[in-house]
C-alpha cells in the first residue's frame, strides 16, 4: 500500500513541475496569475451575488443555487483543509515557480478550483449552451493554480470533484 502511496505522490508531483515549470512561457505568465483569480471569492461571489439581487426570475433562481452550492463547498474546503493540513507545493519542493502567494498555508484541496466549478457547473445545468463556456473558464482556472505555484494536481482534482458534487446537490434541490 505504501507503494502505491509513494507512486501516486510521485505523479502528482511530476504533473506539478509539468505545469508549473515545463509549459511555463511569457505569454502564461502574463494570463494564469488573472485567470486564477476567476475562482477566488471576489469573483465568485460578485456573479452569484448579481445573479440573485439584479436579475430576472429565472436569473434569480440560478443565482441561488450558485450561491448554496458555492457556500456549502466552500464550507466543506475549509473543513478539509484543517483536516488534512498539506503544505503547499512551493513550501514543499525545490524550483517552484510562485507567481501568486495564497493567503492560507494549507493546500489541500484547491479552494478556487472548488469555487468556480461549484458556480461554472450551477451555470452550464441552467444554460446548456454556456457549458462549453463556464467548463472552459473552471478548467483554465484548475489549471492555473498548479501553474502559479500553489497546488498540487491532486489538490485541484479533489476541489473540481467537491465543486461539482455540490453543484449537482444544489442543483437538486431547485
């Protein structure tokens, strides 16, 4: 078992330094550290908030169910973070290029990747012709937090997989 362990743990962190250093270029410098944020809270909960206090009925009720789903992963993220209690990967390995240093020391899993896919999926369940769309913008987000330095390829994949598990709840409840 322990060599499982090991050999999951050396592929996460293989994949790591392929996105983090391999495709590393001027023109990702420029764009990943922008599009992280996309997951952040200020983002997420500016587009849930306009959606349940500007919009119409319809805008309205999917608004809510961001809102649910956002808040009930972001609860469940935090509980797994202090639970688990990784350290980040630029806290843990060597040549970590860190563009965007986050405001919490834990890593597991990703917050924003749970964030924006919780509110990307909430949008495509609602408008199918958006789903291309909003699941383009929570990968590239995914993406970029092992780019900027501060998650593991296994932080983000657990914090998609929350996102889109609460999104599916919330989306039930509508």
């Amino acid at each position: 078992m322990n060599r499982i362990i090991k050999a999951i743990i050396n592929r996460d962190i293989q994949l790591f330094y392929l996105i983090n250093r391999k495709i590393k270029c001027r023109l990702l410098d420029l764009i990943m550290p922008r599009i992280t944020h996309l997951g952040g809270a200020i983002f997420t909960f500016t587009v849930t908030f306009l959606l349940v206090f500007f919009g119409g009925a319809q805008f309205r009720q999917v608004g809510w169910e961001a809102m649910i789903a956002l808040v009930s992963s972001g609860i469940f993220v935090q509980l797994a973070k202090y639970t688990f209690n990784r350290s980040r990967p630029y806290e843990a390995l060597e040549k970590v290029n860190l563009t965007t240093p986050p405001f919490d020391v834990r890593s597991f899993p990703s917050g924003h990747t749970t964030a924006i896919f919780s509110v990307a999926m909430v949008l495509g369940f609602n408008f199918p012709s958006f789903y291309p769309v909003s699941q383009t913008i929570a990968g590239l987000v995914a993406v970029s937090r092992a780019y900027v330095g501060v998650h593991y390829p296994s932080d983000i994949i657990t914090g998609a997989l929350i996102g889109i598990y609460f999104s599916n709840w919330a989306h039930g409840l509508f």
